[in-house]
C-alpha cells in the first residue's frame, strides 16, 4: 500500500459535502435571478461539478456499504438514508412554500388544491423519486424561473439508480473477489458519456439515459476508488497527482473529460478530508443533504418576494440564512434518528454510534 487507509472517523467529508451543496445553492443563484453570465469550467456549471463530487463521495462510501452489508440490509440502510427526508421536503413544499407563493400570486388560497398541478398531484407523481412535476397549482409566479419548486430534486432518481447497480454488483461474487470488474465498468460509464450521441440514437433520446450517463462516472470513479483501497491507500503524492490530472482531461476532453476524471476526482476528494480541519459541529451533523433538498425552494421563495432583484450575492446569502435551519432541522429531526433506528436494529444490542451519512 502506497498510502494509508482512509480514517472513516476522522476527516472532513461532512464539510466538504456541505460545501458542495452550497456551491449548488450559489450556481442556481444565475438562472432564479435572471443574471447572466454564469461561470463554468470545462463544459459545466459550478453546480454540475458540485454535483459530480457529491457522486463521486457517494460512490466511495456507498460501496463501502455495500461490501460491508447483505443486500437486504444495505436497500433498508439506502431507502432509510434518501426517503425520508425526501418525503418531507415534499411535503414542505405543498404545505408551506407553494401556500405562500400561490397567496402572494393570487392574493388568497381560493383555487389552490384544485389547480393543475395540484399539491396532491404533485406529492403522488414524485413519490419515486423521479420528478415528474415541479409546479404546483402553476407557481411560482413573477419569478425570473418560474414552475419550479424544487429543480434540485432531480438528480435523486439517477442517485438511487447508482445505489441499485452497486447493489447488483457487490451481489456477485467475482465483482468482490477482484478490484477490476468495477474498474472496468467505470470505463464502461465513461466510453458511453464520450459517446453519447451514439447512445441517444440507440436509446431513442432516452433523457434517462443520457442523465444517468452523465453522472454514472462519478459515482462509480468513487467505487473504483474503494476498490483499489487496500493497494493504494491514500497519499499526498496521489492526491496531487489526481488533482492535476482531472483538471488537465477535463480540460482538454470538455464533453466527457469529467467523467473519465470520475475516480480522481474521487481520490482527490477524500485526499483533500484527510487533512482539511472541520469543526466538530459538523463532524457530527451532516446537513448537506438538507441544504440541497431545501437550497432551491428556499431561494424561489425568496424570488416570490422580490428577492430576485437583490443581486447574486445577497440573494445567495438570504437563501443560505433561509436553508441552514430547515437544513439542521431535517438532520436532527428526521435523517438522524431514522439512521439511528436502522443501525439499532443491525445490531441491537450495541449502543448507538456516532452516526456516519453513508
């Protein structure tokens, strides 16, 4: 091993999740405030590269729970961790957002439930994760983005599509006996994004497809990554390595050099916890998937009362100060003591540890 282990206890990825998520919150500021001009690198937004190392994290820890579980096992450790959480946010939206944005439009709620999308419509359709309607009762309104809630919500589906092919994977036995065969499927992954127009015509433009390919790499660069752990470990000298490299292909190869970079992406990523400081606060909760379920829907929210018209930069801010309490709120009332019943029930007769957002 070139390297050490990585310290599953003690590094910074709850920070650097959370960092992601708000670079997802600072991207969407452009196109919900009308400005132009966003910045991008190498054929992506700031929030597309978030989003790839939100997959790419994911790809290394949720193999690890695959490897580390019995199929039966992991799904309920799966289901547990996206749901509910999910299914609150929903919620949120029909009961609390969409209300006042629909009042402030119309001036009363006269109309609301019955109104196409309606909020029951809307909790129904997108109870699989997959987002079938972002309206609801046709609000937002006067906004510079308007008949979106909650556009953050989309990459869920393809999320929990990455669990189940890791699920398939760790049940055979020659994936786990071998680092190859899930190295072979991340370049798999990245042949089919290098050529997806290829791939559209024999799918029919199936968006499905050409979504899940997009963000595939990644997820699967971090599972590549765990993999090859007991041979390379982690290492200054291959952090750096892998940091250079990404940002030299992505560069070079804009439409799919991301994607080929999926696993140092990765390798870089969690070179980078292992010696970034992270405060104990959020050592011990980890509420980035609450600020990216809440980040857009509380900046519409702000849109819907003008804020729109207060410059990226406030605007960001406001919507920041909006999300972090809903954010910490869903941790510690809905994700963590739903994560913490599962693991009691894995093994009940130990007490609960420190809970890890894998």
């Amino acid at each position: 091993m070139i390297g050490r282990p990585l310290d599953t206890r003690n590094n910074s990825l709850n920070l650097i999740r959370l960092v992601l998520a708000l670079l997802v919150l600072v991207h969407h500021s452009w196109p919900l405030t009308g400005a132009p001009h966003e910045p991008a690198f190498a054929g992506d937004t700031l929030g597309g590269w978030a989003v790839a190392g939100f997959f790419g994290i994911s790809g290394y820890l949720i193999t690890a729970s695959r490897w580390t579980h019995g199929l039966g096992d992991y799904l309920v450790h799966r289901v547990a961790r996206i749901m509910p959480a999910f299914v609150v946010c929903l919620v949120m939206m029909v009961v609390v957002f969409a209300p006042i944005g629909y009042f402030v439009a119309k001036g009363s709620l006269s109309g609301y439930f019955t109104t196409p999308t309606s909020p029951a419509d809307f909790l129904v359709s997108n109870l699989t994760l997959k987002m079938n309607h972002y309206d609801i009762a046709k609000t937002p309104l006067n906004v510079p983005y308007a008949g979106a809630w909650n556009g953050s919500l989309w990459s869920l589906y393809y999320e929990f599509l990455c669990y189940l092919i890791v699920a398939v994977l760790g049940s055979l036995v020659v994936v786990r006996r071998s680092p190859w065969p899930v190295t072979v499927m991340f370049g798999l992954s990245v042949l089919g994004q290098a050529n997806i127009d290829l791939v559209n015509r024999l799918t029919d433009s199936n968006f499905d497809v050409v979504l899940l390919l997009k963000l595939l790499p990644f997820f699967l660069g971090g599972a590549t990554v765990f993999v090859w752990r007991e041979k390379i470990g982690i290492h200054w000298s291959l952090g750096v390595g892998c940091s250079v490299a990404a940002l030299i292909i992505a560069t070079v190869f804009p439409a799919w050099g991301g994607q080929a970079s999926g696993a140092f992406i990765a390798y870089a990523t969690l070179w980078i916890s292992t010696w970034l400081p992270q405060p104990m606060i959020i050592a011990k909760n980890d509420i980035s998937y609450g600020v990216y379920i809440y980040a857009f829907a509380c900046q519409q929210l702000i849109a819907v009362f003008g804020g729109a018209a207060w410059g990226i930069l406030v605007f960001a801010l406001a919507a920041s100060a909006l999300t972090i309490p809903l954010a910490a709120a869903s941790w510690l009332f809905v994700e963590r003591p739903v994560m913490r019943k599962v693991r009691r029930k894995d093994h009940p007769a130990r007490k609960p540890a420190a809970v890890v957002a894998t």
